[in-house]
C-alpha cells in the first residue's frame, strides 16, 4: 500500500503544479522539485536493500565491486537528468532540457570509461 501513497503523491503534486502553471510558474517548479525530493527520499531504503542484496552476490561471484558502484552511479544520473530534462521541458525551457541531457550524456561516458576499459583488456586477454 505504501507504492499506492507514493503514485497518489505524485498525482497530487502533479495537479498542483497544472493548476499552478500558468498563475505561478515559479512556485509550480518548485513544486515539481519538492515532489521529487520526496519520492527520492522515500524510495531510497528499498533501493539500499536491492543493492545491498546486488553487493552480497557480487562479492560472492567474485566480480569487482567497482562495477557495481559505477552501475548505480549511472543509474542515479540517468533517472535525475531524465527528471530534470523532464521538468524542464515541463516549464517551457526544452533547450535547457536538452542541455541538461547532453551534461548527463557525456557524465554517463566518463563513469563508463573504466568498465569499457576493463572490458577491452579483458578481450584482448583472451585473444591473446
């Protein structure tokens, strides 16, 4: 029942900030990011949990535990750049979207670099 309060939440904040649109734009923006706030804060545990369970099979398996803290940091700006390009776009700024998601782009590429790199070593391990 807790996911039924968290959609209610959002649809709530939602209307608010259609009512609010056009009156106080400003005030409906901050709206959008107080919603967000909160469903963040809320859904961090569960995701904790996940990725606590993740971390116990990656140390089992023996994998680098560094992927997982890249997976979950390009999780993270995937999801928040999407939010903001969203909200923004939302505000009438799609430029400024479009903006945020070539910042979040070009983020994504410079965590993967390492894991890429891994990955090219490891091809040429086994080729060799």
């Amino acid at each position: 029942m807790e996911w039924l309060r968290l959609i209610l939440l959002i649809v709530v904040g939602h209307l608010f900030r259609l009512l609010l649109k056009d009156q106080a734009p400003l005030f409906s923006f901050a709206i959008g990011i107080v919603v967000f706030i909160f469903v963040y804060l809320y859904i961090i545990e569960p995701l904790a949990h996940v990725f606590n369970l993740l971390h116990q099979f990656i140390v089992m398996s023996g994998v680098k535990t560094t992927y997982l803290v890249t997976i979950i940091k390009m999780m993270s700006i995937s999801y928040i750049v999407h939010f903001f390009q969203l909200l923004l776009k939302d505000t009438g700024s799609e430029a400024l979207g479009l903006l945020v998601e070539l910042v979040g782009m070009v983020m994504l590429l410079v965590i993967a670099v390492p894991v890429i790199e891994d990955v090219l070593v490891f091809i040429v391990a086994l080729l060799d």
